[in-house]
C-alpha cells in the first residue's frame, strides 16, 4: 500500500505542523490531505478527518473490499468498428505496445545508442537510423532464439565476446585463423541461432574498426 503510506505521511507532517505551530489552520491542512487523497485516487476507501487539531485516517475495510475486485482490470475503448477488430484483435494490440516500447529503449538507451548522431544531412541521419533499426532486426532475432536458453541479449553477447582465433602459418602456406573450439555455453547460443563455426579462416589482414576506435580516430590530428 505504497498511496496510503504516502497519505499517511503527509498526515503526520500535518499534524506535527499542526502541533508546532498554534495558529496554523486545521481546515487548510484537511484541504491539503484532501486534494492528496483525490490525486492518489483513494476517496472511495479512505477518509480524513479531525478532531481538535489532529488529522486522523479511516479505512472503510467494506470499500476497500469491492475496490480490490477490479485490480488488475483496465478497459480499452477505440472507435473502430467490430467488423475491423474484434475485442480480442483490440486487446492483442495494445499489448503489443510493450514491444513498441521496449524496442524504443533498446533502440535509445541499450546498447545501440541511437544517439548521439555525428551527421548533419538528411541522407547521412535517415542512413544511420536505418542502421539501428537493422541492429534492432539482429536484437529482436538473438532474443526469440535465446528465450529457452534464459539468456538475454546482453548476456549471450558477452559470452559470445569470448570467441578468439589463432593465427597459424604453415611453411610454404599463406597463413590462417584457427577457431578454437567454444565453450558449452556458447555452443549452445551458437547453436539456438542455427550457426556452425568453421574450424579455419583465412587471413586476410583486414583491419576492423569498431563504433568506439572509429569515434577516437576522429581526434586524430
């Protein structure tokens, strides 16, 4: 009951002012519990009152009663008529709002970093949001197929980031990448995804610059 602990709060701090303080009015005190009590919509159950110069709460436990009926429960209302959606099509889709929303954060806030965005053209920032909206793509895939594993996106990367090669170079022979063979817990991601890794590469002497070096190399007179 975190709403009636904060009204109950705001009583005591009344009161102790009340207490304090001889000329401090009662009746703005009730009015000021009063329009918490409207904001924290708990006027059905709960009333304040006073006597003398102290506030006190009463909990009708039979309001409280019918109240606690409806908890959980949330009604939709839309103007699209039946033959369009019916009830369940209308439920299904305000649930997906989760998904709407979780995918904004992902996309903000995780570690796709929408921002911040060091383009200026309309080209170049439709261009790197695409990108992200890509990015989001591969999240979305790596989170259904993980599921069962309960991993999340952010855990099966890291134990993914373990993988390494080692370069071998034969006589004679150009050299290459040695996979070495991963742990069970990235085989198991690997294998959710449907990926088998090769046991060689060739090596190709390509450089790779990630988000993070290609920023410091900005800075680089």
């Amino acid at each position: 009951m975190a709403k009636l602990a904060s009204l109950e709060t705001l009583v005591s701090q009344k009161n102790g002012y009340l207490g304090g303080h001889a000329r401090a009015r009662v009746a703005t005190a009730l009015k000021d519990v009063g329009k918490k009590l409207n904001q924290l919509r708990l006027a059905p159950w709960v009333q304040v009152s006073a006597k003398e110069r102290t506030l006190s709460l009463t909990i009708d436990e039979e309001a409280l009663k019918e109240t606690s009926l409806l908890d959980g429960c949330y009604v939709i209302k839309t103007d699209l008529p039946q033959e369009v959606a019916d009830t369940q099509v209308i439920h299904d889709r305000y649930k997906d709002l989760a998904m709407v929303e979780q995918a904004f954060r992902s996309c903000k806030t995780d570690f796709l970093e929408v921002r911040p965005v060091h383009v200026q053209k309309e080209k170049s920032t439709r261009g790197h949001v695409l990108v992200v909206m890509l990015a989001y793509m591969i999240v979305r895939a790596l989170r259904e197929a993980w599921a069962p594993l309960d991993v999340t996106v952010e855990e099966g990367l890291r134990h993914l980031s373990t993988l390494c090669s080692v370069q071998m170079t034969v006589k004679n022979h150009p050299p290459c990448l040695k996979i070495p063979r991963p742990r069970e817990t990235s085989r198991q991601l690997l294998k959710a995804l449907g990926v088998s890794m090769p046991l060689a590469l060739p090596h190709r002497e390509i450089r790779v610059v990630t988000r993070k070096k290609l920023t410091e190399n900005r800075n680089l007179p």
